[in-house]
C-alpha cells in the first residue's frame, strides 16, 4: 500500500483484513523470536495509517480553504475511529502475548502498561462518541484556520496579526489585540457551542467506559502511567505559592523598561522599548544557519538535519490559507520527520523553530523503536522541544549577534511569565470535567476568576468581551487535546534544568538530552526525569530553588 494515499486509494477493509491477519499470526507464534517478528510486522501496519492520516492532516492545514484536502482529512479523522478499534485488539493480544516477558525484555515495559492503559479508554459503545469528538475538533480548527482578522484595512490570520501584537507603538498592539477579540466576539456562541457539546460528548464516553469523570478518562488518553491529577495538584501549589510572586516581579520591572503607568492585556508580551531582536534574514538563510548550526552541536544532530533538509521536509512559511501555529509530525514508512511552522519576521521564529526541530529530533532519535507510542511520547514529548530551545543558545549570536544576550534574556523571562497561565488552564480543565452541569456563563466566571488568582496583574483595560471571561478561546488545546496545555510548563520546568547543567557541563547536559530522545516513549516521564537526575516538578519546593537561579542569572544578564 502507497505511503502518501488518499482516501479515495485507502481500502479500510482490506487495511481491517491485513491487521486482524497479522493479529492473528501474533497470538499464534510459538515461539519467542517468531511472536517478535510479526510485532515488528504488525507495526509496520500500524504505520501504514498512522502516516496516511498525518500527511492528511498536513496537507489540509497548508491549505485550509482546499475542498479535496478537507474532504480527504475529514474521511481519514472518522476512520480514525476504526484504527483504534483495531489499536484495542493490539493492546489486548499485547497483554495476552505467550511471550509478553521476552517482548517487554526487547521492547521495553512501558508499551505494554500503556496497552494495559489503552484498554480502559476505547470500547464500541463510545464509537459514535468518538466520530463527534473528532467532528467538533475539525469543527473548531477550521473556524480557527480560516480566520479573518480585520485590521488596517485587511483580512489577516493569526500568523499575519502576530507582529502587530507585540509592536513598539501601543496604540498598535492595543488594536491589534483588539482585532484579535473582535474576531472571538464573532465567532463567540461558535465556540461556545463546539466546547459545551465537546465536555458533554466527553462526560458521556466517560460514564459509558465506567469512569466518574472524563478527568480520569483524559489522562489515561494523555499516555500518563506515572503521574496523577495529585502530582498536577502540588505542581500548580508550587506555582499559586512561589510562582505567581516570581511572576509579579517579573511584570514590575517589565513596567518600568517599557514605562507604563500599569502593563495592560496589550502589553503583555511587549517586554522592552528597545527595538525587538530580530533575525533580519530570509527562511532560506535562517534554514541554513540551523543546518550549520546542527551539524555543529553532534553527529546525531547533523544526520537528523541533512535528512530533512535532503528531502525538503518542512513548510514553514506563513499564507493566508495555511492553518495558524506550528508543530512537527513524520511521514511515510521511514517516519520522515516534518517541520510546520508560520515564521513571521519576529525573534519568535527562531525558538520556534528550535521548539519543533527538538520535537522532530526526538521523532529521529526514536524511531529505531518502530512504535508509534515510542516516537511521539504523549507524556513526555514537550521536555525534547524545550530543551532544544535552551541547549541551542550558545549559537545564538549568529542569528542576533549584539542582541543575543537579549534575546536569551527575553527568551528565559517569557518562558517564567508563560508559567501561571499554564495552571490556570489546567485547573480549568479539571472544573470543566467535573462540573459537567456548569453553564456556559459559569464556565466563563471560573476561567476569569482562575486569571485573577494566577495573572492577578492582568488588565483588559475596559475590553468588555474578554473582563467577562472570553479568553481561553484561543487556547486550542483546550479544544482539541484536553490535559496537554500543562505538558508545556512541566517541560520547561525540566528543560530549565538542563540549561543550568549546560553552564556547569556542557558535554553532560547534551549526553542527559539525547538518552532521552533516545528512549522517547519508551520510558514514563518520572523515569525519564531520574534517568537525567533533574527535580521532579511534582515533588514539594522543587520550584523555589529553581527559580532562585533564574533570578541571580537575570540580576547578572542586566547588570
């Protein structure tokens, strides 16, 4: 079967026929090397979809408004549905194997807790549950990736606004955001409809599998085997306790840089009155500096970086019709990783460009594995793009020269400010699935109420639309991967710690990061976090003496 078919080429039924044969000849090994092959043989098929649906995917966001793309995405997102029923008999023939011992020596213990996990969360009587969920997801991508953002006399996308956000003028960025919540304004009862049926489709898989809330649901859906609602909870503690004051002093002396009376909701990310550093380059010269810059830092690194580049594998430019944000996937049998990405002229382009190339480097380092839980490792998978971020810095002044000190102090400084916001949403993803009965209005009075008590500094400055808790619209994640938004902070909570071990240990700290993108999946995140002996974001006052040291490296960055 073609690596890159479309849906009209994609048998579904003989795609069924050849995994439930494979299946079979899997239980039936009789011994231990046979029941190994035909695992490897089985994810192989896996792949098989696995990479149709991805370069479906990619090929509708770099064209939202393709009827074909959508179509062909939407086709392969319902049969989704069908490859996790398949996915279930997998886990199950898993725990059941003849040979499960000989299998976890050689593949490791993890797959088959997750298979163990898996089990819990997929059953036909939520088929249908499953095929709504994913409509309304498409749903919300597509008002999202077809925005039309009135401003200066335009219609802009998220991508094409982004520079106007954070402008040296106030008056600018104070119209552009609001041009940003104008637009939510229109699509407001849109949106409140896609999340009000998302919770309730979600409650209702829940109380169909069992459980007593979708919480329980969406972090088995989240690969979490390790960590649990109480370790978030003491994480976000740390963070209402020791977090939230660290932010404060942050804003106050963003204050006084940029000399304002109080920082508004417009001010947020306008950190310095100073111009913005700024690469000042095409996407070609910034792609070839990332080139040298890899080839440079390991072996690992300079393979991973010719591989991509050989084969043109990424898309990073912004359009009107390509769909706002970046992330990083893989295509094909050889899982070949692939950069998605909206440059848009700001210093932002270059962390975001480090962010996905430490996730695709990770998808590069991980694929030996052969399992699709191993290279994209739900748990765990933020920590490889974070510290991508940070171990690149030392070649930062190529890009910004004079202004890299800079750009690494603003870079650290938005990493902290980003730390509050991060809980605040995780604590409202666990109110909006445990208070199922909430209405919308109490829906919009929690998240605003969580702002005050996480970004107490935060003034919308009489924007009426988003005083009454309107906000959270554009936080996707809450849409689309419930759970996840958190996996951002506890990231760069760890991957701030290999940066501290770069400047005691350079060669130290990089062998710490590439066993990790070794194992990928292979190993929960709390196991990942003691292979690297780094502090665990869930165990008590561990936030504090970090945040001690970004506070001295800060002092000293700005004398």
């Amino acid at each position: 079967m073609s690596e890159n078919v479309r849906e009209d080429q994609f048998d579904m039924g003989k795609y069924e026929q050849a995994f439930k044969e494979l299946l079979f000849q899997f239980e039936k090994a009789s011994t231990p090397q046979q029941q190994c092959d035909w695992f490897i043989k089985l994810n192989d098929h896996r792949f098989v979809f696995e990479t149709a649906l991805n370069n479906a995917r990619i090929k509708y966001f770099q064209d939202m408004e393709n009827v074909s793309s959508r179509k062909e995405y939407t086709w392969f997102s319902h049969k989704e549905v069908c490859y996790e029923k398949l996915t279930a008999s997998y886990y199950q023939s898993l725990i059941d194997a003849t040979f499960r011992n000989y299998l976890e020596d050689r593949w490791g213990k993890q797959l088959f807790r997750l298979a163990e996990l898996k089990q819990d969360i997929f059953s036909k009587k939520i088929e249908e549950d499953l095929q709504k969920e994913k409509q309304l997801i498409i749903n919300y991508q597509s008002l999202i990736g077809k925005a039309g953002i009135s401003f200066k006399n335009q219609s802009m996308n998220f991508s094409e606004l982004a520079p106007f956000l954070n402008s040296p003028d106030r008056l600018t960025r104070k119209n552009a955001h609001h041009a940003k919540s104008q637009f939510f304004s229109e699509i407001e009862n849109d949106l409140d409809e896609i999340l009000n049926e998302l919770v309730k489709t979600r409650n209702d898989m829940a109380t169909k599998l069992g459980y007593h809330s979708f919480i329980e649901l969406g972090y088995k859906r989240m690969n979490r085997t390790a960590h649990t609602p109480t370790d978030l909870a003491t994480y976000r503690n740390q963070v209402r306790k020791n977090g939230v004051p660290f932010v404060e002093q942050l804003r106050q002396a963003q204050r006084n840089r940029i000399d304002v009376g109080k920082i508004k909701y417009y001010d947020e990310g306008y950190l310095s009155p100073e111009p913005a550093p700024v690469p000042n380059e095409s996407t070609e010269t910034i792609l070839e500096k990332f080139h040298k810059m890899f080839s440079e830092i390991s072996p690992e690194t300079e393979a991973f970086f010719e591989e991509i580049s050989f084969h043109h594998s990424y898309d990073i430019e912004g359009r009107p019709a390509k769909m706002s944000g970046n992330f990083a996937s893989y295509l094909g049998q050889t899982k070949q990783p692939f950069l998605f990405l909206n440059l848009n002229g700001t210093a932002n382009d270059i962390r975001v460009l480090a962010h996905e190339t430490g996730h695709a480097f990770q998808f590069f380092m991980a694929r030996h594995w052969n399992i699709p839980e191993y290279i994209i490792p739900y748990d765990s998978a933020e920590l490889f793009s974070f510290g991508m971020e940070l171990l690149v810095w030392p070649w930062m002044d190529r890009f910004f020269g004079k202004d890299t000190k800079r750009y690494q102090l603003e870079h650290l400084i938005g990493g902290f400010m980003y730390m509050p916001l991060a809980s605040a949403v995780d604590e409202f993803e666990h109110y909006l699935y445990s208070n199922t009965s909430a209405t919308i209005e109490d829906r919009k009075d929690k998240w605003r109420e969580l702002e005050r008590e996480y970004l107490p500094e935060r003034d919308y400055d009489g924007n009426d639309f988003l005083e009454k808790g309107t906000s959270f619209y554009e936080i996707g994640h809450l849409f689309t991967t419930p759970f996840y938004f958190m996996d951002y902070d506890l990231a760069h909570f760890l991957a701030v710690q290999l940066w501290k071990r770069q400047q005691e240990n350079s060669e130290v700290a990089w062998k710490d990061y590439l066993n990790m993108c070794r194992n990928g999946g292979k190993l929960p995140l709390k196991e990942l976090i003691n292979q690297a002996n780094i502090k665990s974001p869930f165990d008590e006052n561990s936030l504090q003496p970090l945040l001690n040291y970004v506070q001295h490296w800060i002092r000293k960055a700005c004398e």
